[in-house]
C-alpha cells in the first residue's frame, strides 16, 4: 500500500490554484440523476470522492465523461435504483442519492453509507424527512430499501441543521409535488450552491429571510453547466501548511467570501494576508500566538473539517491553546498521531488541550480518515527529519495532487508504492 514520505523543515514559497469544492460538487452530482439530460459542471476536482460517484452514476445507467476540466453527466437512461455496497461503503454521500433516487424512480435501495469514521454518523434525520414527504423505508439486511409513487412538498423542521440532509431534502423536493420548506436548514455555502445548480436547471427554489429553504417541486429541468466554487477546506488546508512552515505562499482562486471564521483565527495567531483580486497572500514568517479556545460550528462558524489540520498548527505554536469540538464527537483521533510525532496534546471527551512545542519530530504515523490525514501532511512539513504517512489513500478522497501542489511549493515530498 501506498504510504507519503515527507522530509520537514522546508518553508513553502510559491504558488498554488485551490481546486472545486469537494462538498459542493458530491450532492450536484447524485442531482444529476434528476434531469433526463446532460449537466455539465466545470472546475470539477479529480478526486477519489468524484470517481467513485462517476462510477456510481454509470451502473445507475447515466454516461459520464470529462471536457477538460469539465464533467459532464447525461442521466437519460438511468434505469436502476440500486446503489452497491462495495461504493456506499467508500462515501458518506452516497446517503444523498437516497432523496434523488426517490425523485427520479421513485425508489431507491442502498447500503448504510461508509465514509470517514467519526463517531457516531446516523442519519435518521434524511429518513425522517423522506417518510415525511411521503416514502415507505424499511430496513432489510443493512439496506434501506425506499418507495414512494410521488414524493410531496412538507414543512420539515430539522433537530439539527444537518447538511447532508438538507441536501437530501432539496433533492428530493425538486421532483416532488408542491412546496417543501426547510426550516433550521444548514446554511454552509456548499447549500447555497446546490440551490444555484438547480435554479440553473430551471428549478425553483429559494433562501427565506429566516434562512429556512422553499421549493417549489415539479419544474421541468434543463441541461445545464455550472462553475464550481473552490474548496474553502483545501484552500484552509494550503493556508495551514504555510503557517506550519513559516512559510509566504499565494493561494490562487480563493473562496475568501466563504472563509471569514478561519481566515480571523489565523489572523490572531499573527499571520499577515494581503488580497489581490482572487489571490491570498501570506506570510507566515512571524512568531505566532496562541489560541485561548477554537470551537467548531455550523457555517458560519470555524469548520470541523479544518479541527484537524489546525490542531496541528497549535501543536507548534508557543503556549496553551484548546480546541473544542461540537459537530463529531470522534473527531480528535489524530491526535494520538501528534502526539507520537512529540506533539503535547490533552484529549479530555469533546475538549483537547494543547501545549505548543518548538517543532514536531518525524515519525511513522498512521492516517485514519480524510482531515486527520491533512493534518498528518502538515505534521511531516513541520517536523525535524522524515515522517511516513501509511494509509495515505484517505487523502486522495478530497485532494487533487496534493503532492505535487507541496512540491511546487518546495516541499521534500514523495508518494511510495
Ligand atoms: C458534511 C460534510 C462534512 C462536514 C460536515 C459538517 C459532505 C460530503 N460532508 O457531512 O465534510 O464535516 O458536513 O460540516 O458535505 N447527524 C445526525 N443525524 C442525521 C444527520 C446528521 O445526528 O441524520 C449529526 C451528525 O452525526 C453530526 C452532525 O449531525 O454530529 C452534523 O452532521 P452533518 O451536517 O449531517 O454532516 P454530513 O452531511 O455528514
């Protein structure tokens, strides 16, 4: 198997273009299946995530291909409703064709989702929302095997404002009858977006003053071609690889109106970014502060995607600093990982309390899921000799050539077989 040897130390200098959004582009995609015709979304990341959906949308029947950067899906003969394990065991978003499958062929049937393991991940708020807009679930040898002749618009309140089952339920809207309206809606840009994509393909749909979402079902939808937006995680992760370093990056194409939470920490810490136009550039040369306490939130809060890879930075930042986790309640498992590499980490139920040292030391460490593997990267580019990174094949499943992306940088990095 595959594993990252990084040789530390090296500050990052250069230039790098942030891909599109993984996040925005995963529920565009199980939205294809909606339109008998082709969509087109360019700026489209080759990343594992996306190759397993592409392969996904092909055994439903649709033809899937690339224009450059361009996917491009025709979905006119989608002719199965049924979603293998062996790819639902690789993607938690697999759980979003639930809703689209619904819209389409009024049924679906599909394993329990897989996907990064942080803690408990249920989903009873995506059945509860298809049961309430008219679908018979039923649980059947670890799959949910779902029906409904029509799907019908209902006011759905969520506990929680989930974002896989906000996207659940617009995709199960869009074809249903009458007006869905999602009251306590997630609002992280990834929703936003998928309620563009659909406006583009003729839908109906629209943010209320409270944030809740309203659609209108049944328009007629139309080929389309949407421009992704940047990855606001990888271009968060590209930011912290460049504080750990010390180093004076610019970060092209950056989603900087999407960034304000993280973008204002790492100001605090002392790092100086200058905007021109798109571009971000840092330089992270000056001696950091501590962070008093982080806590993870919905959008527009600090992202629990990025809880990881900032660990890291506290790790090697003079002082205290603690970390509180709100969204997973399993998302400090890299923190073991640190620790082995002499970070002084305190993990104490949804709190970690980190005491900076002066650098990390190279190690063999193990990646256990897609961020946590981001912040193993960023460990190697800090710590003083060489660090490998076994079960690297996580970080594939969200980044384009990241490899390749630090080595232009200066990195001392390579993949080994
Ligand atoms: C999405 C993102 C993920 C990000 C997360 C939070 C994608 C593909 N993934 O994941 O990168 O970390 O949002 O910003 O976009 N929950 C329930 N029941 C449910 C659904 C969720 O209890 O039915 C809980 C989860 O266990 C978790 C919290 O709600 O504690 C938030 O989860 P959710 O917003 O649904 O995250 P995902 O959509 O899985």
């Amino acid at each position: 198997m595959e594993y990252v040897e990084i040789r530390g130390g090296k500050p990052l200098a250069g230039r790098v273009e942030i891909q599109g959004s993984k996040n925005a582009v995963l529920p565009m995609l199980a939205g294809c299946i909606l339109h008998a015709g082709i969509s087109r979304i360019s700026h489209c990341p080759r990343i594992r995530d996306v190759f397993d959906t592409m392969e996904l949308l092909e055994i439903l029947g649709c033809q899937v291909w690339w224009e450059g950067d361009c996917l491009a899906v025709d979905a006119s003969g989608v002719k199965s409703w049924q979603i293998p394990i062996q790819i639902a065991s690789r993607m938690r978003s697999s759980i979003l064709f639930l809703g689209a499958l619904l819209g389409r062929m009024g049924r679906a049937s599909l394993p329990y989702p897989g996907g990064c393991v942080l803690g408990a991940r249920p989903v009873d708020m995506h059945l509860q929302a298809m049961e309430q807009m008219g679908a018979r679930l039923e649980e059947k040898e670890g799959r949910i095997e779902a029906e409904a002749g029509a799907l019908f618009g209902r006011e759905i309140t969520l506990r929680f404002p989930s974002v896989g089952a906000t996207e659940n339920v617009i995709l199960a809207a869009v074809r249903g009858k009458g007006v869905t309206v999602i009251r306590n809606a997630a609002r992280e840009p990834e929703i936003e977006e998928l309620c563009r994509f659909f406006r583009e393909k003729g839908a109906d749909i629209s943010c209320l003053t409270d944030g809740s979402i309203r659609i209108l079902g049944g328009r007629e939808l139309k080929d389309s071609r949407h421009e992704l937006t940047a990855d606001r995680i990888v271009a968060g992760t590209y930011l912290l690889a460049a504080a750990v370093t010390g180093g004076r990056v610019t970060l092209g194409r950056m989603p900087g109106q999407h960034m304000a939470a993280v973008l204002r920490i790492l100001q605090q810490m002392g790092i100086y970014m200058e905007w021109q136009g798109a571009d971000l550039r840092l330089d992270c040369r000056a001696k950091r502060k501590n962070i008093e306490l982080l806590e993870t939130e919905p959008y527009p809060g600090f992202p629990t995607d990025l809880q990881s890879p900032m660990m890291t930075l506290l790790a090697v930042t003079e002082g205290e600093s603690r970390i509180r986790e709100n969204i997973f309640d399993a998302r400090f498992k890299t923190a073991a990982q640190l620790q082995k590499m002499g970070a002084r980490i305190q993990v104490r139920g949804r709190e970690a309390r980190i005491q900076g040292v002066p650098r990390l030391k190279g190690s063999w460490v193990e990646a256990q899921e897609l961020r946590g593997a981001a912040a193993l990267f960023l460990a190697g580019l800090n710590a003083d000799g060489i660090t490998q990174i076994r079960n690297c094949q996580y970080i594939h499943r969200g980044y384009e050539n990241i490899c390749g992306n630090l080595r232009s940088l200066g990195a001392d990095i390579r993949a080994v077989e």
